[in-house]
C-alpha cells in the first residue's frame, strides 16, 4: 500500500512540475502546443503545427493595459522543432474596427481576442491558442524560481518618474550576476537607442536563462510557490490535458535548440511617433519555412497582395529608416546622433516648483528641440534634474542654464527631462 502510495505521489509530482514548467514555459514565450495545420494541401496528420499567441500585459488600475510583450511560439511535433517570434509593439498594422495603429493597441481595443486575429492577419496563418500573463507577475515568479542567471552586456540605467508608481528606475552593471525578479525585470525593461529592437533582444536572452532554470534539478522543492505565483497571473485557452501532455516535449525541443526570430521590417516614424513597418512577404515566408514547409506560389502571390495593400495604407509623410539586423548587436555604436529639431522631449516637473516645466520647455523649445508634453510628475520631491536620452545624443544637452544629470537611456529620439528639488531658475 505504501509503495502504491509512493507512485502515486511521485506521478502527481511529476504532473505538478510538468504543469509549472509549461506554464512558465509558456509566461515567457516558449509555450508550446497542439492541434494546428498549416493547410491540408501542405501537411499530414502526423507533421502538425501548433501556433501559440503569447501577451505580456501591463495593466493599470485605471486602464485595460496593452500588449508590452508579443510573441508567437510553433513547433513541429514530427521533429521536435521549434520556432519563437518576436513582434515589437510599436508594429504599424491593420486593427479591425480601428484603421491603423501600434500593434499593442489591439489588445485594449479589444483583449486577446482582437491581438490574436490581428496578428493572423499579418503573419498570414492561424492560431490555436493564447498565453496571456500580467508582466506585474514576472518579477513574483522569478523569485519563485530562486532567480536567474543573466549575462549584463553593458551598463544600464534608466529614469523615468512617470513610468510606474513612485517611479521607475533601471540601474545595472556589466558582467554575469544572478538576479532576482526586481533586476531581472529592470534588464528585461531597458530601453536605449536601439528601442524595442534591443529589448527583444534581452527578452529572449532572459526566457533562456529562465528556461533553463525551470528545467533544473533544483527547481523541485520550490514548486509549491512557483504553482501559487503561477495561479492567478496566467490566464490561457489551453486545457490542463494539453498542458501536461507538452511538458514532455520540453527537454526535446530545448536539445533541439528553439529558433528565436524578430519581425522583419524597418523603424520608422510618423511626426514624434516611432513605428516597425513590417515586410509582409518576408515575414510570411519566415513563419512557413521555419517549420520546414514550402512556400507554395499560392502563398507568395496571398503575401505579395498583402504587401501592396499594406504598403498601399501608409501615411506619405511615414519617415522609413534603414532596416535592423537583429543578428548585429552594436549597441548603435555606429549610429550618427540627431539634431535637436528630430528630438521630442518629454518634460515632467516633479520638483512642486510652479512654472518651472514650462520655463525649462521654453529653453528647449529655442535650443530647436521637439516638446511633446509638459507635464506634472506623481511627485514633487524629486531631488535631481535629470535628462534622459540615447548615448548618441547627449552631447546634444550639454551646456543646459539649469543644473542637471544626463543619462543614457531611453529611445533613440526622445528624452525626458524630470525637473527636481535642485532646480534654480536664476542660474
């Protein structure tokens, strides 16, 4: 009886931690599942594809949220293959309902429902199933797990007041740390003058180095507060049948090795506001062909009709920049700086000194920088001025008549300028 009791418990361990790698798995955008063709002309019963949808929203108390991390995950069960897409959010795309707009738009139009057939409609295949998790719950697992290990490629610091609730602030050095959910977060956030492109970038790195933490040996006595941070943060269609049966299937693919892609396309932008133009074509051909089935000419003439309608849409004033090779990891070291007139700057005064937002926009304004917003910060006690901006432009803030600190960070053409208790408007 006991040894009956014994298997017993060890088989529903085993289904507990299958269940927790999968849905951790699946949090970060390597969920894997089961049930799709690509098209019966193109695939057998036994050489199915399964697509997965995967949304990091960020929700707010006073707004549904937005998509902050999208992704779509394939495997190919005849052969353990596997397949992780990344679609940067400020993607230019087609919302039905809605014209035109950022592609993490969609989920506040209309949840993940409108994310899902949007994303189809670009990618040009269907969906199966959806993954979606709170990003606020990231940092709770993370310490679940015991933390990760991440390689820091340069020194990273961000500061943004208006970003979160007291404020957001980035703060990393170089070098391989073990982190815990907060500096994992803040690595996983970080944005400079490479924009979304660089962010995905460590997004992937991250799911990696969490993959490979879920899978450890170590992870067993830990369960327990991994499944509750798990409960409640994962909302998916999947059935607890289909999540079990892929947690097999991990390790395989993993050995595998998962293929990580971005969306092919070109920044651009559109007056202050910056967007990814996807190549449709390339795009469509990438998501068949990593799944090892041809490009029938049926599908290039769909996806070339879709490039034109696209291309058709887009804004004559669209200002498109040269294509990212996501496989180079400069840092924009190569990258020439703007002149103030491409810069919008974002000024907050959260020093509770009145007028001084809109005396320091004056200052900008003739120095031939772009202001987009005058705002007041969620504090008045914030005790440095600082100027925010990507490392190719900070030359461009020197020599301010006001005190203050010049970080890098940010977007390649923006900066955010939060005005502190040091300010002195007689300087």
């Amino acid at each position: 009886m006991r040894k009956t009791r014994r298997k017993r418990s060890f088989k529903r361990l085993k289904l507990l931690l299958g269940f927790a790698a999968v849905m951790l798995v699946a949090v970060l955008g390597w969920y894997l599942g089961k049930g799709d063709q690509l098209g019966a002309q193109n695939t057998s019963e036994e050489d199915r594809i399964t697509r997965v949808i995967i949304l990091g929203v960020d929700r707010r108390a006073d707004d549904v949220g937005r998509s902050d991390t999208l992704m779509v995950a394939s495997i190919r069960q005849e052969d353990d293959t596997g397949a992780l897409l990344s679609l940067p959010r400020d993607t230019r795309v087609a919302i039905k309902g809605y014209g035109y707009d950022k592609l993490n738009h969609a989920y506040a139009y209309g949840g993940h429902e409108l994310s899902q057939s949007t994303v189809e409609q670009l990618i040009g295949v269907p969906i199966d199933r959806y993954i979606l998790i709170d990003t606020k719950a990231f940092e709770r697992i993370v310490d679940a797990v015991g933390g990760v290990d991440i390689d820091v490629e340069k020194r990273m610091y961000y500061e943004d007041p208006w970003d979160d609730n007291g404020g957001l602030v980035i703060d990393l050095y170089p070098g391989e740390q073990h982190m815990d959910g907060d500096h994992a977060i803040q690595y996983v956030r970080y944005r400079d003058g490479e924009g979304d492109i660089g962010r995905i970038k460590r997004q992937q790195k991250f799911m990696k180095a969490l993959l490979a933490r879920v899978l450890s040996p170590d992870i067993l006595p830990k369960l327990p507060a991994v499944a509750e941070e798990i409960k409640g943060a994962v909302e998916t269609d999947m059935s607890m049948k289909e999540l079990i049966s892929f947690a097999s299937i991990l390790e395989a693919v993993r050995s595998h090795g998962l293929k990580t892609e971005m969306l092919p396309g070109k920044p651009a932008y559109l007056a202050d506001v910056s967007y990814w133009m996807p190549d449709v074509v390339a795009t469509r051909r990438m998501v068949v062909e990593d799944m090892n089935v041809n490009v029938t000419p049926e599908m290039l003439a769909a996806a070339e009709r879709a490039a034109r309608e696209y291309e058709a849409n887009q804004p004559k004033d669209m200002q498109v920049m040269a294509s990212v090779d996501m496989k180079k990891d400069d840092d924009g070291k190569n990258l020439k700086p703007l002149k103030p007139e491409e810069i919008s700057v974002l000024v907050i005064n959260s020093s509770g000194i009145n007028g001084a937002g809109a005396e320091v926009a004056d200052v900008l304004r003739k120095k031939g920088f772009v202001i987009s917003s005058v705002e007041t910060g969620k504090t008045s006690s914030w005790e440095h001025t600082t100027i925010t901006t990507s490392s190719q432009n900070t030359d461009l803030f020197y020599g301010m008549p006001f005190q203050c600190l010049i970080m890098d960070g940010g977007g390649r053409n923006q900066a955010v300028v939060n005005i502190g208790l040091d300010y002195d408007r007689k300087r």
